[in-house]
C-alpha cells in the first residue's frame, strides 16, 4: 500500500515519523507499507535467520536480522533478512548491536508475499546491490523459486530441489538446496 502525505516528505522526516505495524519504507520520495507476513512467509524467514546465525554467529563472521530497517542511499527499507559481515555490524558506544542501521546488507533476503509487487521488491534487491550489497536473493514460496541476484552478474532463478543456492563467502559454511528450503514448509 502506498501512502501518499499531501506534501512530499524526505527521508529525515520520514524517518522521525512513528513506526507503523506493518512497517513503512520509504522508496523513491513514496511511504510504502509492507504487508504483514503470514505463515510460510514467517516460517521461512524465522529458518533462515536461525540457519544463518547458527553458522555465522558462532564463528563471528556474520550475523542475520529480521525486519531490520536500513536506511542507505536515499532510502529506507526492511528486507525480510538482512544479513552483515561481522566487522560491519553497527555498534553503540557500549559495544551493543546498535538500533539504528545506516547502511547497507551485505546479503540482503526478500520473501515474496502473495499481495506484493514482485517490481518493488526486486528493487530494493537492486538498490542493494548497487550500494554495497554482495547477494540478494528473492525467494517465491507460491512457485517455489528463488531467484538470485549476484552482484554484477544476471540474475538466475532456481527452482530444481537439488539445487544448491548460493550464498556470499561469509557464510560458506551454510549451505541449502531449493528442496530443503521449501522443505521448511511442511510439519
């Protein structure tokens, strides 16, 4: 859903406006409400972080975060699972994870929603990618597909079960095929 305000906000004063439930990013001047996630949506998402955190925060080298907003190059977006190199996490003067994030995912994950617009998601990927961004990848659980966005490369789309999605170098120990990912689904 997008919100138009009556006078066209930056990005700083959309950014000291109070969080909505679903969250808001601001994409190109517009405000843009993400849906709410619903259950393969949620499941996934939830998979991913833990597989991710299990390989990359135990080693200190990368560390995945739901819905955290990020706000780089004149936008400000959430991604469904932001992933950052250990070195580029943020951090407060008491050495904590900080709250606000500005800058980019080194990986950044979208999942697709039944009422989302693959275009607008698609460009956060490549917003992304063009500040910094190693991997995106755009995961459609209603067709089973993820395509990946490496970066500067052609996008490419995985749909087989045996085949391995690929993930930037600082997580190479985490590994996972299209067939287990959307294995994730079932109980």
């Amino acid at each position: 859903m997008v919100k138009s305000p009556t006078k066209p906000l930056t990005l700083e004063e959309f950014l000291k406006l109070p969080e909505t439930k679903p969250s808001s990013e601001y994409i190109n001047g517009q405000i843009i409400q993400k849906p709410m996630p619903q259950g393969k949506h949620s499941k996934l998402q939830g998979k991913l972080v833990t597989g991710i955190n299990e390989v990359g925060e135990s080693r200190k080298i990368a560390l995945a975060f739901p819905e955290l907003r990020c706000t780089f190059g004149g936008r400000s977006i959430i991604p469904d699972v932001a992933v950052f190199a250990w070195e580029r996490i943020p951090l407060d003067e008491h050495g904590e994870v900080a709250n606000v994030f500005h800058t980019y995912p080194d990986w950044t994950i979208e999942i697709l929603s039944p009422e989302q617009s693959q275009t607008k998601v698609t460009g956060n990927i490549l917003h992304c990618l063009k500040h910094g961004s190693r991997l995106g990848w755009l995961i459609d659980p209603g067709d089973r597909s993820v395509l990946v966005y490496p970066l500067k490369q052609q996008p490419e789309l995985l749909q087989e079960e045996q085949e391995i999605l690929p993930v930037p170098d600082l997580v190479s120990g985490f590994e996972l095929t299209v067939g287990q990912l959307f294995g994730w689904l079932k109980l």
